[in-house]
C-alpha cells in the first residue's frame, strides 16, 4: 500500500491505495489515483505532500496506462 498526502479544498488529505493504482496523470502536471471505488483523484505536483510506500510494494510505477 501506498499512502498520499496532499492539499485539498478542506486541509490535509491522505488517501492509502495500492502503489499499482498510481500513475502519471495526462490531465494535470502531477499524479492520479485510483481509488477503490474506480474513481480518480488528479493531484497536481505542486500540492502532492508525499508519498509513502510499504517497503514490499517495491517501486510505484509513474508511466501512463
């Protein structure tokens, strides 16, 4: 699992997701989730805190799907 933590419209936000459901986004200069309800979260860099991924997850994987 792969935890995000990033500015949103209410504050600090955090989202834990597989580190396989985050990849490059095509809609803003920064990163989309992919949550378990199949919908999506677009974090541009600029309000991306950090990611923290569990040490079996191995690399997250930033190239397009």
């Amino acid at each position: 699992m792969a935890t995000i933590a990033y500015e949103s419209p209410d504050g600090l936000a955090e989202e834990s997701v597989d580190a396989d459901d985050i990849t490059d986004s095509g809609k803003v200069q920064g990163v989309r989730l992919k949550l378990e309800d199949e919908s999506f979260v677009h974090l541009p860099y600029a309000r991306l805190y950090w990611v923290r991924e569990s040490e079996d997850e191995g690399k997250i994987d930033y190239s397009s799907r």
